[in-house]
C-alpha cells in the first residue's frame, strides 16, 4: 500500500499532506473465518475480509471475490482501486472490497450458497447498515448476489443481482460494455484505427472477458484470440462468439474449441492492435512484456500490468488504459442499480447502457486531456483526475483542511 504512486501525482498536481495521509491508508478492515460443516468434504475453513479503503465519497463499494488466492493484503489493494475508480467516473461511492480465500470451482452449487449466506451472517452489520455494497467479482456471480439479497430483504444492500430479483437489465454485462467503449475511443484516439478495423486479442472469457469479446464484435472488430484457465484459440479470420459463449457454457472452458489451440503466454504474445487481459493480476510482467506485441492494451482485469512489465511497455511505447478507466462500467451500473433499489424505479437496459457510456466517455476526455496537457502516461493521468476529485470531496465532508 499505496498502489499508486503518490509522487508521480504530486509532480501534477497540490496534494495536501493530510489526503496523502488518508489516501494512505485503509480506513477499516475485517477479518474473520467462514467455518461450515459440508458433506462430504467436512469442516470447511475459509479466511475472510471486508476492507474499506476511503468512504468520503459514499458507502464502501467493492466486489466480493472468491478465489484461492485472495489476501488481507489483495483484497487492500482492491478496495484502493474502487477508491480511484469511483472518484474518476463520478459515482458517489466510496472503496471498499470483501474476499473468500476458497477455489469456488470446488464447491458445488449447494455448498457455495451455504458458503455465502455464511459470510453474510459474518459481515451482517455492514451490509445492513448499507456501509458496505459488494457486487460479483472474480469467482462470484449474479445468483451469489441474489443469494446475499436473500439474507439480507434489502434490495440495495448488493449490486449485481440477477433483474428478476430486483438486479439491473444491463448491469451483468456492464463491465464488458464499458470496456468495448472504452476500447472503440483508445483505438481512435491513440492508434487513429476505428474499432471496426481492429484485430483484437483477449485474456479471460468470464463475465468481462465473454461481454467485451461479444460488444467488440458487434462493432465490427475481429477477436482472433481467447484464452482462459483451460486453454486459448486463435483465428486469423475471427472467432464467433457466440459459439464460443454456447461452447463455454457446456464444457467449461475454452480448451478444445475448433482453431489453432494457443497458450496464455502466447496469447498476450500476439502480433494484434489492442491486447484485452481480462482474467487475473499480473499477467503482464517484467519478464513477458518484452513479447508482447500489442499496439496498444485495455486493461480489463484488476492490476493485470505489474509495475516492472509496465516501465518496459513504456520503453517499448505500447500504451496502457488502465484497469480504473476501463473496467469502471460495473461500478457505474451498480450506482443505477443500488439508486433503483432505493427509489423502486423501472430502469431499461438501455438507459443502463447509456448512463455506462456517458460516464465513461466524460472519464475518458479527462484522462486523454491530462495525458496530452501533463505529457503523462494513462494510468498517472487516471490517477491524478481520481486524486484530484478526492480532494475536493474530503474538503468538502471537513476530513482535510480548507486549504493546504
Ligand atoms: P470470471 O470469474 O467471470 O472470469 C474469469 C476468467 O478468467 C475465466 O475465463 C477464467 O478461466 C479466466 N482465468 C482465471 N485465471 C486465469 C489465468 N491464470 N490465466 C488465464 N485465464 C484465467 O471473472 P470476471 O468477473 O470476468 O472478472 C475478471 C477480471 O475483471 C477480474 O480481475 C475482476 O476483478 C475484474 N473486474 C470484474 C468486474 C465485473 O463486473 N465482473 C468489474 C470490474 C473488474
């Protein structure tokens, strides 16, 4: 902690030492143990954690993952970047994150909801309170929101949920959408190659990855390669997506999908005009980046660039749209969903699709102007909009001073 770097932000902009402070630091943190009796596996043991990073702009929101590796220290990291993410689209909320360590492929369905209706009675005081928000993440889907909305009785304690259980048309496939947004501008504005002309390769075909393959495509780009844990295709004409999301659906992964049959590593190696990571952390390192042949990389993971891979992108001039611009159109899509369920609106998926956009669009002109008026890379412009609305807000809520 921090996961930015505040001095690349100061040689911008003022930030005062009592927001560097806050910005710091975590602002509450939980632990706790998901204990549970399961047949046939017996005691099954998972530790836990709700992390608030910064509150000032609202209640804390945050996916809830569930996945083998997760950390007191990775779900900090996570609830930093809702933090930015939130203050650089305009969305009143605060950065929080909550965590499983658990592999959810193990769990049968039965079980996993046992799991979590476990972790609500755990946290049941932050999400009754409406403190924290948590939404699907790596390993955690629409039905485990519905089954969280079960516990709880109030609609707006989680985000994500399926629309026949008072979910959002349009939020499930939110991140995707904004990810395609943003890509269709970066294409433009950093490579001058309308998205229609763009050979694309992705890392993921989850919720993110499946959405951004299907809303690039109806642009008119050409996906040419997937990988996911089970494997990648590659297709120099383009691959059909939805066979690809029917043949994920069965089987479980993309291995043994008719094309030439690539690895992750070669996959992120791919000669294409946008590189799409949209599965995990730190795929792109400082010893795999020096392959990577990408014009340029959408960034629709959480943190799939380490710090080290990015400094040689930039020695090699392939630029990044960091992962709190990019995949930002969750998060936006859960602030319609969350306001729906506290005012009982009817919202349209293409209202939802429409507010994505506009939030994004704006975020993005921020960016690219703080990019060509500071002569900084994306993620630090990204940083610096973020840092900077998060001033103003803890001036305005008295956490800091008037000035200085
Ligand atoms: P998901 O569980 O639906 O899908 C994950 C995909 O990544 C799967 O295809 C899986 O096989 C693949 N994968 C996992 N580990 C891999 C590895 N080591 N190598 C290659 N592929 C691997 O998860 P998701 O919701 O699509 O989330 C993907 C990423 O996007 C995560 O970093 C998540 O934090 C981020 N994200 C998700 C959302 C959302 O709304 N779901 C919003 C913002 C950011």
């Amino acid at each position: 902690m921090p996961t930015i770097d505040f001095d690349q932000v100061k040689a911008c902009i003022d930030v005062p030492p009592t927001a560097e402070r806050l910005l710091s630091k975590c602002e509450k943190e939980i632990r706790f143990s998901v204990n549970l009796l399961l047949y046939p596996h017996g005691l099954v043991e998972a530790d836990a954690y709700i992390v608030y990073h910064n509150t000032a702009r609202g209640p804390g929101k945050g996916g809830l993952r569930i996945w083998p590796t997760v950390t007191a220290e990775h779900t900090r990291a996570l609830a930093e970047l809702m933090t930015w993410k939130t203050a650089l689209v305009g969305v009143p909320f605060g950065g929080a994150k909550s965590g499983i360590a658990l592999d959810p492929s193990a769990l049968p369905g039965a079980n996993k909801t046992a799991i979590i209706k476990e972790y609500v009675h755990m946290i049941s005081s932050e999400l009754m309170s409406g403190a924290y928000v948590p939404a699907p993440d790596l390993g955690s889907t629409a039905s485990d929101m519905a089954v969280i909305y079960g516990e709880t009785h109030r609609p707006e304690s989680v985000t994500g949920k399926p629309p026949r259980v008072g979910g959002l048309p349009g939020r499930r496939e939110a991140t995707g959408y904004g990810v395609a947004r943003i890509a269709a501008l970066a294409s433009e504005a950093l490579l001058s190659q309308p998205i229609n002309q763009a050979r694309v390769a992705v890392q993921g075909f989850g919720n993110v990855g499946g959405w951004t393959c299907r809303f690039l495509a109806e642009q008119g780009a050409r996906i040419v390669g997937v990988a996911d844990l089970t494997g990648g295709v590659y297709r120099e004409g383009g691959l059909p997506i939805d066979e690809l999301s029917a043949y994920v659906a069965e089987k479980k992964g993309l291995a043994g999908f008719p094309g030439d049959a690539i690895t992750n590593e070669q996959l992120l190696a791919l000669d294409v005009d946008l590189l799409i990571p949209a599965a995990v952390e730190s795929v792109i390192d400082e010893h795999n980046a020096g392959e990577v042949s990408a014009r340029l990389i959408i960034e629709a993971a959480n943190g799939p660039t380490t710090p080290a891979g990015e400094a040689v992108l930039a020695r090699r001039g392939i630029p990044i749209v960091p992962d709190i611009l990019a995949n930002s159109g969750g998060v936006v899509a859960s602030y319609v969903e969350w306001h729906q369920a506290k005012s009982g609106a009817m919202t349209k998926k293409e209202e939802t699709y429409q507010t994505v956009a506009e939030q994004l669009e704006a975020a993005f002109s921020r960016v690219r102007s703080t990019v060509c008026s500071r002569r900084i890379t994306h993620r630090v412009a990204a940083w610096v909009v973020a840092v900077d609305e998060l001033i103003r807000t803890m001036r305005d809520r008295g956490w800091i001073p008037a000035q200085g």
